[in-house]
C-alpha cells in the first residue's frame, strides 16, 4: 500500500483518511482515483503523458462520469494537469 501525505488526509468525525475515501462506501470515482493515483506514484504513467478519458472508462468498465471526477481530483491535488 502506497503511504498516504498528511496534505492528503482529512479529518472527520470517523477520524482521519485519506482525502477522496469515504468512511461509509467506496464509490467508483474513488477506486478509480486510488487506482491512477497509485500507478502516477509507481511510474506506470509517465510525466506528460496524456490520459485518454474513454480508455480509461473503459479500462475500468465504466462510464466516463466517475473517470473525469477522478481526474478533477487528482488534478485539485496536482497529479494531473
């Protein structure tokens, strides 16, 4: 499991976790932002590499609804431009 920045947490009345994971569910956009996130960290992604909404929501075998929120996300938090 890749560790988690304190800039990355946040707290909540269940306690602190890592921003985007809720306490209560794991929804889509959320496994789907761990997911890029961790293979940004990894290297599986390259800097400046473009990331291609519809592969993506087809990798995952979803919609590009929860893909595009992961990516603004992920993009709030500089991971992706």
């Amino acid at each position: 499991m890749v560790p988690v920045p304190k800039s990355e947490m946040i707290q909540n009345s269940k306690g602190v976790q890592p921003v985007g994971q809720s306490s209560t569910r794991n929804t889509s956009k959320d496994r789907i932002y761990q997911d890029i996130r961790r293979s940004i960290i990894l290297g599986e992604y390259k800097p400046g590499q473009r990331l291609n909404l519809e592969k993506l929501a087809a990798d995952f075998q979803t919609s590009v609804t929860p893909v595009r929120e992961a990516l603004l996300d992920l993009a709030s938090r500089d991971f992706v431009t």
